[in-house]
C-alpha cells in the first residue's frame, strides 16, 4: 500500500526536541481542521457523522469532536465504555460477534446495536428483549457484506473472497429484517468516493423492496473525506439522494479521516553501522509502534527526507529481524542522538501499539500548531509494560 500522508503540514517547524522519545503527538488545529470537514459534509448532505473509535481514540479530544460531529461508533464492550465515559452524542456498536455476557451491557451503552447476521440477532433475541423490557431503547441493526469488492488489499478489504464481514447480500432475505431497524454496510479502506458509488450501485438494486421498513442506513468508514483530492461534493449530493429517495436516516463512520495528516511519530536514533549500506536502529518499532508497516505492508513518509543523498535502512530495537520501516534518503548517515519523525501517524498507529520484547510504549502529546501550546498527555513506564502480564 502507499502512504497516503499529504505532508509535514505545520509539523515542518515543530521542534522535535521538545519531547519525550518515542512520542506521539498530534495537532489539535489539524484535527479541528478535518473536523470542520466532516461537518460540512454533515450539515449539507443531512447525514449524520460518527466517529469510529477504532482509528483514533485519543478521548482527551473528545470534547473537540463533539463540537463537530454527532458522536461516535465502538467494535466492542470496551469501546463502547469508552465512548459513554468521555464522548458526547449518540453511540452505534458493531462487532462480528458478541459474548453473551457482553451485550446486556453493550446494548445498555448503545443507541444502535449492529449484529454480523439474521442467526445472531436470534440467538440473542431474549437479551434484546429482557434489555427493552427493562427500559432500555436501542435500535437494531445487520451488517450486510454488498459482494462488490473495491479493496486495493485482500486483508484490508471487507468483502475478500470469504469475508466474515457482513452478512452476504445475495443471501438477504425478507423475513432476515424482522425486527432490524437499519442496515449496515462498510466495505472500504483508505478510499475516495468512487469505489463508494460503485459499491451503491451494485448494492441499490439488491435492496429493492427491502428498505420499506428501516429507519437508516449506515455506510461505514474507510471514506477518505479530508484527503484533499476527495470528491467532497459528490459524496454529499449521494448521501443526500440516498436519504431523499428512500426516506431512511444516513450515517457514516469516519476513522481516519478524523486524524488525518494530523499527528507524528518522533523517535531517535540509538545507533548507526554499515552492513551493505548505513542501518540506523532507532526507539520506533514497527512492530510495537507501527505494525500496520509490516501487515499492509507500507513505507510510511519520513519528515523531512531529501530527494537526492544516501540511503539508510531504519528499523526499531526489538529482536524480530523483520522490524524494519524501511529506507530513506538522507543527506548524511543520521549520527545516534538524532531526532527523525514518521508522519501521519495519528490514526490506527495509536490505537495498535504494543510492548513486545518489552519496548517501551511511545508518549502522547497534544500540540496546537495554531497556539504553539503543548502538553504531553501520556507518559508510560515500566508498570504499564508489567501490569498486562502475569
């Protein structure tokens, strides 16, 4: 996969000195900027806009987003406390499947429970029941998988030969929508709008007859909305068309597009040899810090690369041979002590961090490049590394 970072943006004058390393840190005015992105959209199209806590759940900006969007979606019982216990607005929750003793709860939490098939919503049908009869009010929604594959990467795209994303369009049936207020349908990753339009093509007609009855439809994320060459106003004249001409509610669940070219990675250089060419290791890992790099797999941008110099091999200081990010041209070998930074690395990156080999988790930052203001937010330590262990 290529990196879809547009740039350093204001993080071209950040001085990567003034923190800890490795450290996160994102820009609060970048974020807000995505944000008021995502507003338009919502406020021109009539559909309503949610977070997807999977991408980036940074919650000490939670109260950023909620002067912009309508709140959030979770993939499970720990995002969905997440979401009650600092994000504001309504809550969708989807997983591929739930554990019983999850769902009361989650179905307590949630303004919209989404299941992955007609035999789950079943299977559970007594605990939605015994949950309403308690007084709780929750919609009921199916994922459906639309069989209209628009993925760049079989591992990344939700309607892979074989998904188990989604309940098989092809396989829907009337009496599968009994008691299922919405539908459910997210089968892109890191996309524009046109793999979108194609996908509802192909969807459109399949659902003839069978939306009489529904009161939404939820189109997921993987919607690239803030990228700058994203086709904006043509994805606002179809939610809108969608909502008009079937009298449902829309949703989209933005992820990234939140984060977008909004955070970096700082790190360090810790030593430098030769071995057919300079490798630097530094205290970023790919494996602990970035592991998309290795599962997409992708080069992620180096702030501040030349076009013309030598080549360096980076890679992290954990025991897999395999952690490494890649190769990157500087002007001179990078001498130990030197301070580099991945971009765009708010989103996804975050949430996936490990401590494998027990390198040390990255330090989250929170800077306003508007305001020059920063304020680490996270620092951990050897007892977050012991603590998930026995």
């Amino acid at each position: 996969m290529e990196t879809k970072a547009g740039g350093p943006g204001a993080f071209a004058g950040f001085d990567l000195s003034r923190t800890p390393s490795p450290c996160f840190v994102v820009d609060e005015a970048a974020v807000r900027r995505n944000l008021a992105i995502l507003k338009d959209v919502r406020d021109r199209s009539g559909a309503r806009v949610l977070l997807a806590l999977k991408a980036f759940s940074m919650w000490a900006l939670a109260g950023v987003v909620a002067e912009y969007l309508d709140g959030t979606c979770a993939s499970g019982l720990w995002e969905a406390r997440l979401a009650r216990e600092h994000y504001h607005g309504e809550l969708t929750s989807y997983s591929p499947a739930y554990r019983r003793e999850d769902l009361p709860e989650i179905l307590r939490l949630s303004d919209a429970v989404i299941f992955n098939s007609p035999d789950q919503i079943a299977r559970f049908a007594d605990l939605i029941a015994q949950a309403r009869a308690a007084g709780e009010v929750f919609d009921i929604g199916l994922r459906l998988n639309p069989e209209c594959s628009q993925g760049e990467v079989a591992k990344y795209d939700p309607c892979q030969a074989g998904s188990r994303l989604g309940f098989p369009v092809s396989q829907l049936r009337p009496e599968h929508l009994a008691g299922v207020d919405g539908l459910h349908i997210h089968a892109l990753c890191e996309q524009d709008f046109e793999p979108l339009r194609r996908i509802w093509q192909s969807l459109e007609p399949r659902l003839a007859g069978l939306t009489s009855g529904l009161k939404w439809l939820n189109l997921g994320g993987g919607h690239h909305i803030t990228r700058a060459d994203y086709q904006r106003e043509d994805l606002i004249a179809l939610l809108a068309d969608i909502g008009r001409r079937h009298g449902l509610k829309v949703l989209i669940e933005p992820g990234e597009a939140i984060a977008l070219d909004a955070g970096i990675l700082v790190g360090e250089v810790l030593d430098v040899f030769d071995n057919g060419g300079p490798v630097a290791i530094t205290d970023i890992s790919a494996t602990c810090h970035m592991p998309d790099v290795i599962e997409a797999p992708y080069r992620p941008a180096l702030l501040g690369e030349v076009d013309d110099g030598v080549t360096v091999r980076i890679g992290g200081p954990s025991c897999l041979a395999g952690d490494i990010i890649g190769d990157y041209r500087f002007a001179a070998p990078p001498a130990p002590g030197t301070r580099i930074a991945f971009l765009d690395q708010a989103h996804y990156s975050m949430v996936k961090t490990n401590t494998f080999n027990g390198v040390p988790l990255p330090a989250i930052a929170l800077w306003n490049s508007a305001t020059d203001a920063l304020r680490l937010v996270r620092w951990f330590d050897y007892a977050d590394f012991r603590d998930r262990l026995s």
